[in-house]
C-alpha cells in the first residue's frame, strides 16, 4: 500500500546550524499527518510533555473559525521524522516542498509528524465546517525527542503548565532548562527515587505513598516531600562530604536518597501503629499531613548536624537507621500524632495570679503556609532540643 503524500508549501531557513521551515499547511489534514504525544508514565520514568486537550478551548477556537472573516495567524509549531523530504521549486533554494508521506489508516504512534505547539488550534479547525482552512506552520525534521520537548518548553514558558508537566520537564536531564526551573530538578528527582525507586535496606518506607504523575491515589503530597528534600538538602550533602547537588555523582546521589529513607524508616518503626494507621484522610492520624513532614524535615537535618558533631571533616559519614531510631524515640511520648491536635505552649492569662491557657492547634486548622509550618516544626525542634539537654525546659507564649 502506497502512502499517501501532503504537501506543505514552505520557505527553507538555517537558523543556528539548525535548519527550519515556514509555510502553511491544510488546517483540515494537521490530525492526518501529525499527533499529540501526551503525557504518560511507564513505572519509574515519565514520557511525553502535552497535557490532555480541553475541550472547551477547542470548541471555542471552533466557534471562532467559523466565524465570518476569521483567521489563525499564530503559527504551528510541528516536528516531523526523517522520512519528510523538502522538494525546491526549479532554480530556487530556499522556496520549495515538504512532502510527508502518511497513511491514513495507520495508528497515531505512527504518524511522520508531532504536534509540539498547537493541538487546540488543530483541534478547532479539525472540527469545523470548513472543506480548507490553511493554517501557518513553522517545521523541524528531528528523530530526538528531546529537540521535541526543548522546543515544547520554550514555547509555553510564559504559559501556566500543569504541575505534571513542570515535573516532567524538570526531570529531562537532556534539555535546557531555565533558572527558576532547574531549581524544581533536583528535589523533584530525589522524590522521584523515593516514591518509585528501590532502597538496599528493603522496601523504601515512601514507597508508592507520593501523589505525583503516575501515582493519583498516593497519600502524601509530592510538593511536601520536595519541601523536605530542599531542607535537608545542606545537611545531607555535607554527610556525604559533596559541596552543591550539582556535583553528586549517581553513587552519592544513592546516598542521598539512602539517609533519607533510613530516617523515615526509623520514623515507621518508632511510630509503628500510627504508620500503620496512614490514609489519604488521615481519619486515625496527622504522621504524613504536610505540616508533620515539614516538621520532620527540620527535626532530620537537626539529628543529621548532631550525628556530625564528633566526625571527621571532608569524610563520607552516613547517619543509619539505628541512630535516627534512638534519636526518634528521645521525643516518641511527646507526638501526638494520633490525636486531633498539637499542644504547641501557652497564653499568659490575662488576670493577675491566673493560669496560663494552653495552646494548642487542631490538625484540620493548620495553614499550608510557610508561618504555620514553622510554628509546628519550631515546637517539634524544641521537644528534641530539650530531650537531648541542648537547653532546659521552657514555656513558651503566645500573644
């Protein structure tokens, strides 16, 4: 079976060594000849960079194309595989012919061409009434999906993603990836270890609970392990005598995750039946609400910084299950994790000679703010800080 050719009337630009084209293309046969590469995940790896098509969008682009005057001036922006070929008109250079060869019945995976920028406007013109409706297209020929993607991000920079796709992008370590998104790389990629990665002390105790892409039904939200991640960060990276996390190599980035996991091990097994009791609710207890992993973050880079204080400088020191457990349990009887609320100190009584009022907050009224997370993980820090006779015990008041 013969395939079927479209031809795009282009003009042929080299741009940086990377030659491109400009022209326009049958709006109607764009779905023909080129598809959309959604995001999906295959266990531990992420795929694709497109969110899912809107359909409201869609219909509205429709509504317009259909509208007396109407025209799409904003180009397409498509990648096609090597068997796209371009065709110069007799005696020019640069003003030519891409023929695309497709098949009409084939699957979309199979299609020459993928939409990186424009799937609603093709989707409006698809839709319509229309018999033709030429749409503005600029092409790249490449068979790397990172070209794909680089250019995907470039493109919707300034346009609101969805945090699945920010994730996705951060995590391609073969793309060029600007400041303010480089910065979300490495904690989301430690999470990424952590919520889908192995661990030589057994299962990982995070393991399957990180709600991210790939895992809708997990229990803790992704942006509260990378919060933990980016606050231990300095002390763990100091653990294993390597200066910034650009210099991690892939057997201390191993490292990394591993003091990670051996302290939340160490948290399963000193808070054993509240472990046991974790749901997406948290009905029976607070152990993985935002505000406690926050709070842990902070207690575990304190435990990482007494672990250090009697070790060598510029030397691999790995702080193990067993000291974070010890540690853990100095403070095990003060948690209260299982109850409907956190005891955090007093208010001085207003009458003369009268009791100070306990302070408490329920679970439920704690802001995912960064004040209100402080104000649990800085009482957390006090209960260890008095445990281990760094300071003596000390009311603390609230105005």
């Amino acid at each position: 079976m013969k395939p079927v050719i479209l031809k795009i009337q282009v003009i042929k630009k080299v741009v940086n060594n990377v030659t491109v084209f400009s022209g326009w293309v049958e709006g109607k046969k764009v779905r023909d000849i080129a598809k959309i590469v959604h995001i999906t995940r295959e266990g531990k790896y992420i795929h694709g960079y497109q969110r899912s098509e809107l359909p409201k969008h869609i219909e509205s682009i429709k509504d317009y194309v259909e509208s007396p005057k109407s025209t799409i001036l904003a180009n397409l922006v498509i990648g096609f595989n090597k068997s796209v070929t371009f065709t110069p008109l007799e005696g020019q250079t640069e003003f030519g012919h891409l023929e695309v060869p497709y098949f009409p019945e084939s699957p979309s995976q199979e299609l020459p061409g993928s939409i990186v920028d424009g799937q609603q406007r093709s989707g409006g013109v698809k839709n319509s009434c229309h018999e033709s409706y030429p749409l503005p297209v600029s092409i790249f020929i490449s068979e790397d999906e990172n070209d794909y993607i680089q250019q995907f991000l470039i493109l919707n920079l300034g346009k609101p993603l969805t945090s699945v796709q920010l994730n996705a992008l951060a995590l391609n370590d073969d793309i060029y990836k600007p400041p303010a998104l480089a910065i979300k790389a490495f904690p989301l990629s430690i999470s990424e270890e952590l919520g889908f990665g192995d661990n030589k002390n057994g299962t990982p105790p995070l393991k399957g609970l990180i709600k991210s892409n790939g895992n809708p039904l997990g229990k803790i939200a992704e942006s509260s392990i990378t919060e933990f991640v980016s606050n231990v960060e300095r002390m763990i990276l100091k653990s294993i005598n390597v200066r910034v996390h650009q210099d991690l190599t892939k057997e201390s980035k191993q490292l990394f995750a591993q003091i990670i996991n051996n302290f939340w091990i160490a948290v399963t097994i000193v808070f054993e039946s509240e472990w046991k009791n974790t749901s997406k609710s948290m009905k029976d207890t607070y152990i993985i609400h935002g505000t406690s992993i926050f709070g842990f973050s902070f207690l575990c880079r304190h435990m990482i910084r007494v672990f250090l204080e009697d070790k060598s400088l510029n030397t691999v020191n790995i702080p193990t299950i067993e000291f974070f457990t010890q540690e853990l349990k100095l403070i095990s009887n003060k948690c209260h994790f299982s109850k409907t609320s956190w005891n955090l100190g007093l208010i001085r009584s207003d009458e003369e000679g009268g009791d100070d009022i306990k302070f408490s907050r329920r679970w439920h009224d704690f802001q995912n703010t960064t004040s209100e997370k402080q104000l649990f993980a800085g009482n957390l820090l006090k209960i260890y800080e008095v445990a281990k006779e760094f300071k003596t015990d000390y009311d603390v008041y609230f105005s």
